[in-house]
C-alpha cells in the first residue's frame, strides 16, 4: 500500500514489514532532517525502507550513505526514492552490517555532517539481539558523537526478568548503568528521580 506523510509518498509491506511496516513514531523526526539536511553529507544507518534518506534528499542533502541488513528494505527504500521523483545520484544504498560499517567508515578516517542512527532497542527485536545492541554501544561510540539511550522498562528487560513492565525498575536500572558504562552519553527513561541517581553514580565511578 502507500500512504503520504508530510507531503511524501512511501511504499508499506504491512503483513511483513516491521511494526506496521511503517516507523510512524518517527514522523516528527523524519521531517526535522529534511529541514535540516540541506547541503549535508548523510550517513543513515538501519535505514530500513528509506524513511529518513527520502527527506534527507528532499531536504537538499549533497550526498546520502543508506545502510541496511535487508535486501528487502533497500529495495523498498529504492521504490520510495522513485515514489518522491527522487533521482539515484545522490544516495548510496548499502546492504551491509552496521556496526561493520561504522567501523570501517571509522578506520578509513570517513567523517558525515549528519547521521542518523536509530537501532530500535526494544520491539520487534529478541532478547538476545536487544543484549547484542546494548553491547554494541562502544562501536557507535567509536565514531565520537553522542548517544541517545532510552532502554526504561522494555520488553528485553521484561522477558529477561519475567516481570511486567511496572515491576521493571531494577532491570532497567541495570540496562541504564551497563548503557552508561557502554558510551551513552543521555538517558531516556520513566521514573527520573531514580535513574538520575543511578546514572550520577555511573557517571562517577566511570567518568
């Protein structure tokens, strides 16, 4: 099917795309790149089906660097580029791993003015990749910007602990610590007085 946000069109495989097949609770975000991205250089990574590098390019962005895992995404990230009369020349669609990628951008010295960067710790994802992600921080890190961390009370802490998610509090003080000693630099989180102790006391014995 294809829908329209903020004057864009984007192909959705809702019966199997991720979530609905649509991030929709990124809308807001996706337009703030495009007022953003005018003459930038790009890096979109976990690009899925092409959401933020449409209004990137849209935006006026010199160049973007798409990077997904699936086939299947970067191909419906090339249909919606089409969907927007958006021509090939300035995007680069990457089917590759992430952090891999990240990496390797980081040896070859390669810098980006902007770069986008969401991998979803939570739904849609096992445990064990969520532990994965949580893992992988210091690549990111590696990279020398900051990163936003918002692990509070989410299913990978639930079926961990097999708690409920207003029995999470230890699980997700846990997840916030490992997080900070990781590289995270802001925390997301519900109960603030006490994460902001536990990421004061992180911060002190870490910082």
């Amino acid at each position: 099917m294809v829908i329209s946000e903020h004057c864009l069109q984007y192909y959705v495989d809702i019966t199997r795309g991720q979530k609905t097949g649509f991030y929709i609770d990124q809308r807001d975000n996706r337009l703030l790149v495009r007022s953003m991205a005018n003459s930038l250089e790009v890096l979109d990574c976990f690009c899925y089906s092409g959401g933020f590098s449409v209004n990137a390019l849209t935006g006026g962005a010199r160049s973007v660097v798409a990077v997904d895992t699936s086939a299947e995404a970067l191909a419906l990230g090339k249909e919606n580029l089409s969907a927007n009369n958006l021509g090939p020349e300035r995007v680069t669609w990457l089917q590759a791993d992430v952090f891999k990628t990240l990496r390797k951008f980081r040896d070859e010295g390669r810098r980006f003015d902007m770069i986008i960067l969401d991998p979803g710790i939570g739904f849609g994802k096992s445990v064990e990749q969520n532990l994965e992600l949580v893992n992988s921080l210091p690549s990111i890190r590696s990279l020398g910007y900051p990163i936003l961390y918002g692990p509070s009370r989410k299913s990978f802490i639930g079926y961990t602990l097999d708690k409920p998610p207003d029995q999470r509090l230890a699980g997700t003080a846990a997840a916030v610590a490992v997080g900070i000693v990781r590289g995270a630099d802001i925390i997301r989180i519900h109960d603030v007085k006490f994460m902001q102790q536990v990421a004061q006391m992180t911060d002190a014995i870490v910082r």
